[in-house]
C-alpha cells in the first residue's frame, strides 16, 4: 500500500509534468491536433487494406441508402444514373433527409440534379427523388449547355422553424449560376423553387424567381434568417468568392499556401465549452471565431490530421464529446472512414474504423476514387435523433449512398465475456454491439426465426459485386472460446467466419462453400474439407483459440473436427469474428487510367444491376469467454 506521504509526492511530481504534457500538446499553430498514436496503414490503390489495418468502433451499423443501377433505375433514383456524391443529412419532424448531387455517369458531367431520400429509422429510406431538376442555358447560336450541380451544404432550420433546403447550379470556381432553396413542409410535401442568391458574374436571366418575391412571408423570413447567419452561410463560400461581397460576406481570409489564393471548402463546425466557434475546412484547414463570425482567425492547416484530399466532418456529440470522422490515408485512395474523439475540441484521439468495405464500382466514370467518402453528418441547429449515436452519411467511390450509426461514447474494446440473445433486441432494429455492413441486397437484420421467442441474425445475400458482413468484437486473451448457432437456409453464396486480430490479421478462416462443405485453412496451406452441413438444420459451432500457441481447434455438435490447427497469421490476439457472405477484399478496382486530366475509360461490370440467387443464413447465441 503507498503511504500518503508517498502519494503526495508522487501527485507533485507527475501532476506537474501531466499539466506540462498537455500545454507542449496544445502549443503551436494547431487549433486542433491529433494526439493518438494509431493511425492508418498500408491503405494505397494497390496493395493496400480496406481497413487501414485498424480497429474497429464497436457496435457501428452501415446502411446502403441508394444502389445505383443503371438497367433497373426502378430499383435505385428512377434514372439510371450512376455517379452518386456529396450527400448531406438532417433530422426534421421525426425525419432524415438525405440529399446528394448525381450525374450520369462521372464527375463534373453535366447535366446533374439534386436527389432527396427520407428514413424514419435511418435504415430505410424511400427511393429517391428529384429535389433540384436539369438546368440549362441555350448560346447566341441556340446550341443548349446543360449544368451541373456541386454545393457544400444542403439543409437549414430557420429560427422560425421553417426547414429549408438547398442547392447550387454551376462548378466550385466562382463561376456558376447561383444557389436555389425550397421549403420542406411538415406534411413532407415541397414548395416551389426560388434563387437566394445569384452569382455576381452570372450574365442573363434565370430560370426561377428570387426568392423575396415569394407571397409566403414565413418562407421569406426563413432565407433572410440564413443570409444574416454568418457562421453557416460560410458553406456557400468555395462556390460563391468571387462575389463583389465576398470579403464581408464570408469574413474569412482567403488561403495563400497554394500558387494563387483559394476559399475554404466544404465548411463544417461546432461549439467549444468556451463559446468559441471551430470551423473545418477541407485540406484541414482550421478557423475560430470568438464573436460569432464577425471576425475569424487565419485559416491553418491541421497537420496531425492524415489527410489525403477528401472533407473532414467535425461535430460537438450529445454526451459533450466532440469528434472527427474522415480519411486519415496519404494516397489518392479514400479509405477506410475512421473516427477520433476527444473531450475539449482540442486535442482529438483514438481513431478507428466506422467503414472499411470498398466494392468493386459497378460502373466505369471519371474521378470516382475508392471508398468511403465526403462524410456529413448533422450540424448544429438541423436537428437531433432520438439517442447519443452519431450518425453521417457518405458515398461509396462517388456510386452508392450510405449512412453509418455510430453508437456514442465511442469504444473499441470489449471487457468481460460476451453473450448475446439476439432475442432480447428489437426485431428488425439495431443489432446491438454487433458492426453491420448491409448494403441494400445483402441485408443483415434480428428475425423472429426460429420464432418470435427464439430469434436469430440473418444475414441475405443477392448482390453480385457485394456481400452482408457482421462482426463481433470480444474480450482479448490468450486463452478464448466462442460459440454460436448456425443455420443454413441457402448456400448460392459462401459464408465466411474468421476470428481476426486489432490489425485485421485472419487468424482463423474457415468456410461454408456453396455446396454447403464446410472448408479449413490450417496455417498457411489452402482451404480442407472438415465435413458437409444439411441445409436447413441448426449446428453448434465452438471455436477454441490458444494466442500464445497460435493455434485454434473446432468442435461441432460437440464432436471436434480440427484439433491444434495453426492459426493462418504469425502475429495478432483474437479479438472479433466477422461473418462474411463473400470473400475478403484487398485491393481497390481503378477501373480507370488517369494521365494529368486525361481519362481512359474504364468498363461497367456484367449484369451489376441484376440479383443473383439467394443466400440467408441464420445465427443465434453467440459466446465469447476466456
């Protein structure tokens, strides 16, 4: 036991250098930093891991909002459309809302519009529809020009409580048409469409009216709201800075560090404990405002931050946490998503996965890099669900749509033993604890199979370039057992189960092929037959890991069918298992060649908009104890 006398002179000694510590963290030109010691690796185009070899955030569920599928556009956006980015989120009226940019087929290819889904839950939403239709001109030589769409913002609550929503005609260079808005009704219906502001350097008319001339007052006080809001129409400045009111409008000092001078981009932020306001910027550019964006500091950029080009997400979170979502990756590549938290709006640590899945592009278009990307979430003022989860929305190599539920405080480690009953959670709800990734034909969700009082974990498979992946994070030691139940419904696509360590490491691989045998890999040799499963016929399964050993032995209904198999890995502790209905992925598919602003089309994958047989399988208590 240490004496008091000794304790006070340990506190005298260490709390000094602790206060020390975090001032020399804190110091320099950073307003915000980056203080953990994990960050991503090995994440390239090529050779790189999906998952940046890192840990995961526990109980995360990843949702497909939209598929895009050109041959069935009845199954996606009702177009066809298949280059899908940019996507913003709010919660208004028991709602989520879901706006994102799309164009055929590439970026900055015009004509583009404006698409808006909903969601009561976060997981289903409605199938898209029109928001901000084609816009076009036509020349002095009656040729047409067709527009696209870019914008950093999308939502806004007025004071009054009228929900706005808007968009932006023309490219991010100054350039463009203008910015348009429309109301979202409480009943959900969709007011008319109006210009709130219009480019200083757009020549001619425009198509709609400005939006004062609008007979709804409510309406009209709404906009004004947002143009007097000089912290949140600081999304508008990448597309608006050559306006003549530029320097009052947006406040900001415009960056220098490039070879001519540029606006911030993509601006999110949050409230500090002291009031200040901390703005983000891509390229992790950093400003505060003290005074409510009557003045701002110089942008900095955020070196601790790994960044490689895509936005950063900054948002104060419900339990007063503040947290950071991006692609901390050095390459063009942008994955995984990742999240770090911290305490202060300061100092900022522990980062680990939210999505680390990147298919492959079903359809070939320029500028769409691999991965998860262009994160938002809900910023301050457009509402709050019900719950501490963070929830952002993104898109998946500029193709399909996607929303990830961040359970809240954030954990990557589990103590103790782990024994879910998937019947005690809500049928068709979250599957607590568990990380999901259930693209919108490879759904993952709590059934009332075998009943309502014995319910289970499916996992469906109809996707050709895609699989349901759900994983469990357990207890790390050397010594480990974990259990479950297994089902097999239909085989037409495998089930993967592996038991992985922090860096991904597959440390045990095993297989259920599609003619239902039961495949092992024993070190480093291929997969061997361990038996066959019946269809439709419950089998428990126990897995017995020895970490020091590295070595695992399986037993089925009891009966042990590998015994003291060497682990396929040489380094890594058991940490989670991942049930997987298709094999694991490395490497990005380009799909396209790229030589300064040349492209080399690449090609659509065959029958990408057509499902394949079914494959459901069921799981039920599953265990992990040392």
């Amino acid at each position: 036991m240490v004496k008091r006398k000794h304790l006070l002179l340990i506190i005298f000694l260490v709390l000094p250098c602790a206060i020390m510590l975090q001032a020399a963290q804190r110091q320099g030109n950073e307003p915000v930093r980056y203080i953990g010691e994990v960050n991503t690796s090995n994440s390239g185009y090529s050779d790189g891991y999906h998952d940046g070899q890192m840990q995961v955030a526990i109980g995360v569920q990843n949702y497909q909002i939209m598929r895009a599928n050109r041959t069935h556009p009845e199954w996606s956006d009702g177009l066809g459309w298949t280059y899908s980015h940019a996507p913003m989120l709010a919660y208004v009226n028991g709602r989520f809302y879901c706006q994102y940019l799309t164009n055929p087929t590439g970026e900055h290819i015009p004509p583009g519009v404006t698409m808006l889904s909903r969601s009561k839950d976060g997981k289903n939403w409605t199938r898209p529809q029109i928001l901000f239709p084609i816009y076009f001109t036509a020349n002095e030589d009656a040729t047409i020009v067709f527009k696209f769409m870019h914008q950093r913002m999308g939502f806004y609550v007025a004071p009054n409580g009228r929900f706005l929503t808007m968009a932006y005609y023309g490219a991010n260079d100054g350039h463009g048409v203008g910015r348009v808005v429309r109301e979202i009704y409480k009943d959900d219906s969709i007011g008319p469409i109006y210009f709130i502001r219009v480019n200083d350097n757009w020549e001619g008319e425009v198509k709609y009216p400005l939006y004062n001339t609008s007979p709804d007052k409510g309406f009209v006080e709404a906009c004004d709201a947002f143009l007097s809001d000089k912290i949140r129409r600081m999304q508008w400045w990448e597309e608006d800075y050559l306006a003549k009111d530029a320097e009052e409008f947006y406040r900001v000092p415009l960056r220098s560090d490039r070879r001519r001078q540029e606006p911030g981009k993509a601006f999110c932020f949050y409230t500090r404990p002291d009031g200040a306001v901390v703005g983000f910027f891509k390229d992790r550019l950093v400003t505060i405002t003290k005074d409510q964006g009557q003045t701002w500091t110089p942008l900095v950029p955020c070196n601790t931050l790994t960044y490689s080009g895509a936005k950063i997400w900054a948002q104060k979170l419900d339990n007063g946490q503040y947290a950071l979502v991006y692609n901390p990756t050095a390459t063009a590549a942008r994955h995984p998503l990742c999240v770090a938290t911290g305490d202060d709006g300061v100092l900022f640590d522990h980062l680990v996965n939210v999505h680390s899945e990147v298919p492959v592009k079903k359809y070939w278009g320029r500028e769409k890099r691999p991965g998860p990307q262009y994160v938002r979430g809900i910023i301050e003022g457009n509402g709050n669900p019900p719950g501490d989860d963070l929830w952002v929305v993104y898109s998946v190599s500029k193709e399909d749509i996607w929303i990830s539920r961040i359970p809240i405080p954030v954990r990557w480690e589990v103590d103790g033993p782990v024994q879910d009953n998937f019947s005690e959670m809500e049928t068709g709800g979250v599957v607590k604890d568990w990380n999901i990734y259930t693209p919108q034909w490879c759904p993952i969700e709590v059934v009332d199979f075998p009943s309502k009082n014995q319910k289970s974990m499916m996992l469906k498979d109809t996707d050709p370039y895609d699989y349901a992946k759900a994983v469990r994070v357990f207890h790390k030691s050397d010594q480990q057992s974990l259990s479950f139940n297994l089902y097999v419904k239909s085989s037409f696509e495998i089930l993967d189960i592996e038991v992985v360590a922090a860096k991904g490491q597959r440390l045990v691989q095993t297989r259920i092929d599609t003619d239902r045998k039961l495949l092992v890999k024993k070190g480093t040799n291929d997969y061997s037959s361990a038996g066959s499963l019946e269809a439709e016929k419950w089998y428990a399964f126990e897995i017995k890991l020895d970490a020091p050993k590295r070595r695992f032995s399986i037993n089925l209904d009891g009966r042990a069918i590998i015994e003291n198999a060497d682990f396929s890995a040489d380094s890594g502790v058991p940490e989670r298992i991942v049930f997987r209905t298709g094999q694991y992925r490395l490497t990005d598919d380009v799909q396209e060649y790229k030589s300064g602003n040349d492209f080399k089309p690449g090609w659509d994958e065959p029958d990408a908009g057509e499902p394949v047989k079914e494959a459901v399988y069921y799981i039920k208590d599953f265990k992990a104890a040392q």
